[in-house]
C-alpha cells in the first residue's frame, strides 16, 4: 500500500514539475498550528512584543505516514529593546518538503507607537534562503528530460511587512511576510518578479475573556489569502486554568481539526503540544500531524518575565 502510494505521489510530483515549464519557486510559507503563541512566523510587527528576550523553538512533522512530506523547523528570538519602543529579532529556519529544502535566515524589526492602553506596531523582516531541490532523485518517466538531470540550488533574498493594533485584551493584525517574488529557474538562473501578484496575506486577531480568578478564554482566528487559491480559515479556541495549563482546539478550513495543550513549567518555561486531524483528501493516507514547542522567556523586568502571554 505505502509501495503504490509513493509511486503515485513520485508521478503526481515529476507531472507537476514537467508542467512548471523549468520554473520553481523557492520561496514558501510554513505553516504552524500554534502561530498564535508565536505570531513573528506570520506579522514581523509582533517582534519584541515584550521587554524580554523570547526564544521559541518549533518543530512541525505533517502527515506523517506519506514520504516526502513537509518537516518544519524553527527556532526564533525577540524582544522589545528596554526603555524604548523598538522590537528586534532573528529566526533561523528549516523547511523541506519531498526534493525541496528551504533553509533560512530572518532578521525582525518593530516600532510602536504607543496610545492610552493600546499601541500600534509597524514591523518588517529580510533575510536570505537557500533553497534547492534534487531533481535528480526524482526518477522521471522520460530519463533523457534535460530539466530533471540536474539539481536545482540557490540563494535568495526575502523580505516581509506586517502591523499590529492591540490592548492588553484583544489585538487584531494585518501581514505579507514574503513581498518578493523570486525564483530560480531550472538553469539555476535567478527570476525576480514583480511585488503584488501573488503574495499571501494573513489577518489575525483574538480576545481574552477572564471568566474568573481561575480561567481565561481566549478565541482568534487567522485569514490566510493568496491569488489563485481559496481563502483558508483558521479558527481557534484556547482555556487557560490558574495561568499554568492551555487546553485549545482548531478548525482549519479543508484542511484538519487541531488539538493542543501548552503547560507553563516554569514563569520562564512553556511547552506545547499540537495535534492535527487530517480531513481533507489526504485523510486515508496519513496518521495526522504533530507539533512541537518550546518557549523560554528570560531578563527584563520580572512583572514581564511572571506574567503569562497569551499573543
């Protein structure tokens, strides 16, 4: 059964490629079940959102069961320079699906204008990325095509826009964390594109209701958009008892039901766990998707570094 499934997807991927005309794109955006505990993934605005240093590591292991399926790995920093109102950040990233890799480095920059308990944060984020892809393992129908005999590989820049307006109780924020369009061609030539025609846009924002002393509820929900493709829902719900255990479910549009858990170990140290149900096609031939968390929170001012984040 695995034998015939990877031979279908080896034909459906080698079909894709012969169908690109000899252009790949080398540039992706990740995705995370638990973005809302990190939202610098998605809006370069939500660097240093507080006067600590933040450092988060993720780890994304999607459909697990089909090979060549999407590994995604993360590990960021932030935090909001003291006494002033500038955010800085870098991310180091890893993403490899079936022959392609996408490995990169991101630089974050915010500065916020503050209001009477508000403030609004403008943010934008560069970096490089390799990107390649083996087109040589991928054991095409016709060997003598000339665009399979050799491996893609190639360095390109990135840069991203986001803004956020929020309170200590709600927030809502506006992002395109990849502006350019860049490509490499299968000559391992680099295409630049022009901005605009098919960028992803994310709208996220999210409440936090305090139902007692004990338990908090926090509802949000991401809009993801891209020319071309369906307009992707992510709603989500998340309980927090005693400021220590989250419990919280999703619902990702065609795509999955997402449980997770998150337990603040120590006022320094979170770890999460995430859980997607597959419910789109792909349902038969996977055993779900797990998500790993790690976020530690040191220095700044200890009110800061005590007080539970809950965006």
């Amino acid at each position: 059964m695995l034998h015939t499934l990877t031979s279908k997807l080896s034909l459906i991927l080698t079909t894709g490629l012969l169908l690109l005309c000899g252009t790949l794109k080398g540039q992706q955006e990740p995705m995370y079940s638990q973005y809302m505990f990190n939202m610098i993934h998605i809006n370069p605005a939500y660097t240093g959102n507080r006067a600590v240093d933040n450092i988060t590591a993720l780890y994304r292991a999607q459909w697990i069961g089909i090979t060549g399926a999407p590994r995604t790995g993360s590990i960021t920093w932030d935090r909001r320079i003291e006494g002033s109102n500038e955010g800085i950040g870098l991310q180091v990233y890893n993403d490899q699906m079936g022959i392609e890799k996408t490995t990169g480095v991101q630089a974050f920059y915010s500065h916020r204008i503050p209001f009477n308990d508000a403030f609004l944060s403008l943010g934008v984020s560069g970096g490089l990325l390799n990107y390649r892809a083996n087109l040589s393992e991928t054991n095409p129908l016709d060997q003598t095509d000339p665009l399979l005999q050799n491996d893609v590989s190639g360095w390109l820049p990135t840069a991203g826009f986001g803004m956020l307006f929020a309170t200590e109780k709600w927030y809502v924020g506006l992002s395109v964390p990849a502006l350019l369009h860049t490509k490499i061609e299968a000559e391992n030539q680099l295409n630049q594109k022009s901005f605009g025609a098919n960028n992803h846009y994310f709208l996220t924002g999210g409440y936090l209701f305090t139902l007692s002393p004990v338990i908090k509820l926090k509802p949000s929900v991401l809009i993801k958009a891209v020319k071309g493709a369906t307009v992707q829902y992510d709603f989500n719900l998340n309980g927090w008892f005693h400021d220590i255990l989250g419990v919280g479910v999703s619902y990702r549009t065609g795509d999955a039901f997402v449980g997770m858990v998150e337990f603040q170990v120590l006022p320094q140290l979170r770890i999460g766990y995430s859980y997607d149900y597959t419910i789109s096609d792909l349902k038969s031939y996977n055993k779900g998707t797990h998500e790993i968390m790690l976020r530690l929170e040191l220095g700044g001012a200890s009110k800061e570094v005590q007080s539970p984040r809950y965006y």
